[in-house]
C-alpha cells in the first residue's frame, strides 16, 4: 500500500467514525463531550490536510491519487460541517492553542 | 434573574467605565468588584437567560465597546456567559482569573485594531519551483490546492515587519473565503501612527482600518 493510499484510509476510517446519526438537540453534558470529540478530530483533520497538500506538492503522487484524496477530505469537512452545526459549536470553539505548534486555526 | 458577562478590566481602571452604558435588553452595565480582586467584570442583571441574536451579540459589543471609548482596556468574554448571581462571577473569577490579571497588567493601555483587507493578494509562491499543477482538476484536487493557496496567502497579510515598531502582537483570520482580517494589539497613544503606517503599505491600500475594540482576538493569556 503506497503513502497516499494509507493516508485515503486512514481519512475513511476518521469519516466512518463519525455519527451518522446525531441528536437534534443534545443535552449539555452530550454538547460538552461533543465538543471535545469534534475538537480532536479537528486537529486529526487539520494534520492530515496538511499532510496531504504536502504530499501533492511533492510531486510524487498521481493525479487519480490526488483527487482521491482530495474528495476524502472535501467529505470528512462537510461532515465536521453538519456536525458543528447539530452541536452548535463554532470554529473559533475549536480553535485550541498548541503550545509552540501555533493555533489550529 | 442572571449575571451576564460582557467582559474584564482591572479594577484599578473601574472608575473610568461610563455609569450610563446599557447592555443587553437595555439592562445597565456595571462594574463587579470582588474581594481582593484584581480584576473586575462588566456585567448586568437580566430578569431571563439571553437568546442568542444578532442583536443581543450588538448589544454585548456596545457594552464593551462604552467600556474602551472611556480608555479602558478590556479583555472580551466569550457571548452569553451568564451566572446565577454576582458571587458565583466572582468564584468563577477567583478560579481563573489569575491569568486574565496578569495579561491585563501586561496590556493596560492597548486596544485592538483591525484591518480589514479583500483576500486577493497572491503570495508568492515559496515552495519548490517545481510544484506540480493538475490542469484537469477535479473537485477533489481544486480543495487541496485552495488549501494550500490558503495557507501560503497569511504570510502575504501578515505587517508584523512594516508595523513593528508600533504593535504588540498580530493575528490573521480568514472572516469569508474573499476576506481577511489581521488584528493588532496598539498603544491607544499610537492609534494615529499607526492608521498613517497601515495607509503606506501597498497591499492595504485598499484595506479599511476599524478600530479601537476590546482585546478579542488576544483576550486569551500566552496569544
């Protein structure tokens, strides 16, 4: 399996572990949680990302390989979307300090 | 009845903060002291919890905003951080606001400043030259290289070398996909210098300079 392909899996995995299904309107405890799971995968998300354009700018990947991985991750966001919305959080909630690695956002 | 919380200033500076600023649902702005603090909160009693509205989130910046035309400096709480009394603001204050003091302390005096810039400066490009372009791109390529073109367009906004002499600190935020907003922490006293220096970079030309708010973008201590 070459690096792109473990890196499209590794986004379908991150994808599939995220709920379908999500309570129209969860209860404080459910939001709190909520918005510590969606602030990991955020991060998840953002390195990937990163790790992703740099692995097209390197040339060394396909242009299928390319889209591919691309679309993952176009689909992952849109769902980190729906889910931001159902639990009512915002991008600046999720925007965490790292230390000397910046801000996520 | 609930304690709503626009904000922190430093109790030394409490005299400053005009008695006549009204709040959310027109409510009185005032200035909480706690026991041995070194900080207060600009807060008002509300007989109900606060729905979330465009105007309710105009009504809290206008209670900061009366707060820093009188020069004080004020750190921005986060929208609807309500409490059910006075004393559990001040418990929450005691608890965790050792660090809002002391950055506080460290700004006293400074404002937040804004330039407010359209996001069509293309930085160049700084990679190796022989990045790949995938003319047929489908919509899976166009997201990673908008990504990347994203991330390469903040150091473009970036005026941390232009203005250096008259800024704390600076942060960029993307505010749309065609703006972006580059924050700056100021003297107050250097306000007119710096609009002047702003109005020499090329790049800002075009750019609209807002300012003085509260510290939003730099409320939270180690930014």
């Amino acid at each position: 399996m070459t690096d792109a392909d473990e890196l499209e899996v590794q986004l379908n995995e991150l994808s599939r572990s995220l709920p379908d299904r999500i309570s129209a309107q969860p209860d404080n405890a459910g939001q709190e949680l909520g918005k510590l799971v969606l602030t990991l995968v955020e991060v998840v998300r953002k390195v990937l990302e990163h790790q992703a354009v740099r692995r097209m700018d390197s040339g060394t990947l396909t242009a299928e390989q390319v889209e591919r991985l691309g679309l993952a991750l176009l689909r992952l966001r849109e769902k980190m979307d729906e889910l931001k919305t159902a639990f009512g959080v915002s991008d600046e909630d999720l925007d965490i300090d790292l230390g000397p690695l910046g801000r996520l956002r | 009845m609930t304690t709503y919380l626009y904000g922190l200033i430093l109790a030394r500076n409490a005299e400053r903060v005009p008695p006549a600023a009204k709040g959310i649902a027109g409510a009185a702005v005032r200035v909480l002291h706690c026991v041995g603090g070194r900080i207060a909160g600009l807060v008002s009693t509300l007989d109900e919890p606060i729905q979330a509205s465009i105007d309710a989130v105009r009504a809290h910046d206008r209670a900061l905003q009366s707060a820093v035309d009188h020069d004080v400096t004020v750190a921005a709480v986060r929208f609807r951080q309500s409490f059910s009394t006075d004393d559990e603001v001040c418990r929450h204050l005691s608890e965790h606001g050792g660090r809002v003091a002391e950055l506080l302390d460290h700004l006293d005096g400074f404002v937040e400043m804004r330039i407010l810039a359209a996001a069509n400066v293309q930085a160049p490009r700084t990679s190796a030259p022989s990045q790949p372009e995938y003319a047929a791109a489908g919509p899976g390529v166009a997201y990673l290289q908008q990504l990347r073109d994203k991330s390469a367009q903040r150091p473009a906004y970036s005026a941390r070398t232009e203005l250096a002499a008259l800024i704390r600190d600076e942060h960029v935020t993307s505010i749309r996909e065609d703006a972006v907003a580059v924050a700056h922490l100021v003297r107050r006293s250097d306000i007119p210098a710096y609009k002047t220096a702003v109005a020499t970079i090329p790049r800002f030309s075009q750019a609209t300079v807002v300012g003085p708010f509260a510290l939003y973008s730099f409320a939270e201590p180690g930014t």
